[in-house]
C-alpha cells in the first residue's frame, strides 16, 4: 500500500512540473503574483523580432561576442530582466537573459508570436536603468535609436550612419551579418560608423573609383576594402595624411565626390546631392525647391532654398545648420537702393541684416525696416523712428522719434514665412495647438527657430525642429 501511495505521489508531482512547461525552457509566472499588468504591445513584438534578425538560422547570435549588440546596436537599450512576455494565445513567459529572448525569438512564427509584456518593467540604456510604464513609453523608446537623425529608426533604417552604403554592404567579413564588423574596435560597428577605419578620412569618401559606392574600392588590391584599411594605397601613409589615397596621381582635394559631381566649393547639380539631403528638405521643407547646391571644403554642402534658407550638411550628408538668405551684412553701394528705401527690400538692411553702411538716405521713410541693426546714414529716419521692427540701436547720429533706441533688440533673427518652416515644426502646431495659427515666424543667428501664435504662446524650436520651450505673451 505504500508503494502504491509512493508512486501516485510521484505521479502528481511529474504531472504538476509538467503543467508549468510551455513554449520555452523559461520559468513561467502568474502575473497576478506580482504588481505588473499584462498589455499587448507591439513595441514587444517589434523587440523580439528585431533580435530574431540578428540570429542565424540554428538561432546563435552572429555577434558571438557581444550578444546585447542585437538589441542596443538596432535599439538603444536592452532589458534589465527578467522581463514577463506573453504569446498571442495568452501563454506568458519569463525570461531572464538576451540568450533566453533568442529562444523565444528563435521559435517565434506567423501564428505563435509575442505581442504583450508586462509593465512597469525596467531597461537598461548605456548603463543607466530607465523604467517603463506604458506602450507609450515603450513605442518612444524602441524608435529612438537613430544613428543619422534622419527621422527613420536604426531597425528600419537600411543605412543607419547615412553614409550612402547600406548597412548589409557594410559586411567586413560577409557572414551575413554586419553586427559583428568593427574594422577600428572602436565599439561602433562599421555601419554606425561614418569612418570605420578611423583613419581620418569619411567612408564616402574613400569611394576611390567614384562609382558611388565605397565598399567595392580595394586601391592596393590587398583584399580589403578602402573604408576599413587605413592605408588604401600601401603606400606607408594612413589615407587621412595622404594627399593622394588611391595612388591614381589626382589629389584627393581635386577629385570629385559623389561618382564626378563637383569638387571642393564648386556648384554641383542638385539631383546629385546625397538621398539623406534630398530626403531631409523634402522632409522639412516640401513646399520649397532647391535653387543651387554646392560642395564645400571637405565635402561639407550647401543648398539654397527657394524660400530663401541655406542648408548646411556635412560630407555624410548629415544636417549641420541652417541660415537665411535674406539676412546679409552690408550693402556698401554707396548709393540710394532703387525700391525706396535704403535697402532693397523696404529697409535699412536685407531682411535682418546688421549695418546699411550705404552713405545715401533711406527713401522709404525709416531707418530699419524689418530687424535691421544700425543705419549709420548720418541722418535721422523719415518715419520717426530710428529702428522700425525689432532693430537694436539706430546709430545714425539722429533721434528715434518712437521714443526708444531700441524696439524689440531682436537684431539676431530673420523673419521667414510660416509655410517654409521644418514640417516637424507644423506638425508639432498642428498636434498641440490645432485651433491657433502662426503670427510670425523667425530663424535666429543660432539656427533655432521662434514661432509666434495668434493665441499669444511663443514656441522656441531648435534648428532640427525639435521643441525646446513656451513662453506666454
């Protein structure tokens, strides 16, 4: 009778272990055992199937090395575990390790895939353990990894530094996976990083047969590519102390960029330009077209802008500044300006320049139209006033009838139409305050932006769109 008991004993328990096994090796938990509440979440799912991509077949990680590059590298973060998954078929899962989230990865299909996770749950991002609350916050965060700022996330970018290669032909070693390829050690794999050989000199531009593409350039014919061997030519000099890279007898300052479009400060065509520069101003400024475009020193660019803004981008096609084309210094004719007024466009100076410096008398009836500076004519101003919009002072030698040196002392900023701001910026109006409208709209001397609504709220801007703060009028 014994026995018989012993046995039914042991029966139960390999019966109740058995229960407590599903879909994985992994601990499973009853989520009404902690303070955490199960949701769906697509941010969940879109986790594990980003690491899902950085796995081969038999579901080991490419990067052998740094298992956590198949989160941080796409996404920025990784979990502080153990974290709680569930299934679509409500199955929950614990896992513990970024080698247990490849299990589940791995075995993930069509019909059994993750789509919930239990919150709060904690992340770890460069060393610094940041806690999540809601979908909300976790859609923010796993699309906030974006290596070129070029508004698409890593995970979805196919060429996250924007150098012009895509991230799978930037596979040194051609595994499959460009996780694993840091041709530096620098710890920024090569296809986030715009100089992978750390050799002086941007990947574009070791595009040495001008091909547009410089991942097939082997100048020295050693085997390795020109954007990951710092001396291309095997000649003794590293590429970013050699004048002639390639070896070809052309200086590398007077060979073109870009497969022949124009060399150092020359005009290039505009069609020529990066896709990151074209997808930026169609991005930003879709209702504005490109009037010129030039190639600076260095392989830095410049791009005019039909509504009067310079963009400035760097060799990597990556957003510097922006400017005004309507805010020049001087005029130094020394005459009158044809269109009544000192200057040409009504004032003193161009659209917020600083000085008219033009010896003659401004026609228009004021010294400063549109946030000039100082007029310097020697006389005083015909509209009573020494500055009219937002001038700093009116040094002319005259009075200010208006009562005042200085009107808005806003000498550092041009005045730009509203319809040629960011398109982030007029969304972020439209989402936030969809009933006020734009009053003025102005670039400062920084590149940052200052808006003005007709509801008397001041929105500052910086020059990539992105808010910074309110003031209320």
């Amino acid at each position: 009778m014994k026995t018989l008991k012993s046995i039914i004993s042991l029966m139960l328990i390999s019966l109740f272990t058995f229960s407590c096994t599903s879909n994985s090796d992994n601990e499973l938990t009853d989520p009404s055992e902690t303070n955490q509440t199960t949701e769906k979440s697509a941010s969940a799912k879109t986790v594990v199937e980003v690491v899902k991509s950085h796995l081969k077949s038999d579901g080991s990680f490419y990067n052998q090395v740094n298992h956590e590059s198949s989160m941080t590298f796409d996404l920025g973060f990784q979990f502080s575990y153990p974290v709680i998954l569930s299934y679509n078929n409500g199955t929950k899962v614990v896992v513990n390790s970024i080698e247990q989230l490849a299990n589940v990865a791995k075995a993930i299909s069509q019909t059994n895939y993750i789509d919930g996770i239990n919150f709060p749950f904690d992340i770890d991002k460069e060393g610094i353990t940041e806690t999540v609350f809601t979908e909300t916050d976790f859609g923010i965060m796993v699309n906030s990894k974006d290596t070129d700022g070029d508004g698409t996330p890593n995970y979805q970018d196919t060429d996250d530094d924007g150098d012009g290669a895509s991230d799978i032909s930037e596979d040194q070693n051609h595994d499959g996976d460009y996780t694993n390829d840091d041709a530096d050690n620098d710890g920024d794999p090569n296809y986030l990083d715009t100089d992978s050989d750390n050799d002086g000199q941007a990947d574009e531009d070791e595009d040495n047969d001008g091909d547009g593409d410089f991942t097939n350039d082997d100048s020295d014919g050693d085997g390795e590519a020109d954007y990951t061997d710092t001396d291309s030519d095997n000649d003794g000099t590293e590429d970013g102390d050699d004048a002639d890279d390639d070896n070809d007898g052309t200086n590398d300052s007077d060979e073109s960029y870009n497969g022949g479009n124009g060399t150092d400060g020359s005009y290039i065509d505009p069609a020529s330009l990066p896709q990151t520069i074209l997808d930026y101003i169609a991005q930003n400024y879709p209702n504005a077209s490109i009037i010129e475009a030039e190639v600076e020193d260095y392989g830095e660019y410049e791009v005019y802008l039909s509504n009067g803004v310079e963009l400035y981008f760097n060799s990597d096609g990556g957003f510097i500044t922006t400017g005004n084309d309507n805010d020049s210094g001087d005029d130094n004719d020394g005459s009158d300006d044809d269109n009544g007024s000192g200057d040409d466009n009504g004032s003193g100076d161009d659209n917020g320049s600083g000085d008219s410096n033009d010896g003659g008398n401004d026609d228009n009836g004021s010294g400063d139209d549109n946030d000039s500076g100082d007029d310097n004519d020697g006389s005083d101003d015909d509209n009573g006033s020494g500055d009219d919009n937002g001038s700093g002072d009116s040094n002319d030698g005259g009075n200010d009838d208006n009562g005042s040196g200085d009107d808005n002392g806003d000498n550092d900023s041009s005045t730009i139409d509203a319809a040629s701001l960011p398109q982030t910026i007029l969304n972020y109006i439209t989402n936030n305050y969809p009933n006020a409208s734009v009053t003025k709209a102005e670039i400062k001397s920084n590149g940052n932006y200052e808006v003005s609504l007709n509801n008397g709220i001041e929105l500052h801007f910086d020059q990539n769109g992105n808010f910074l703060s309110m003031d209320n009028d």
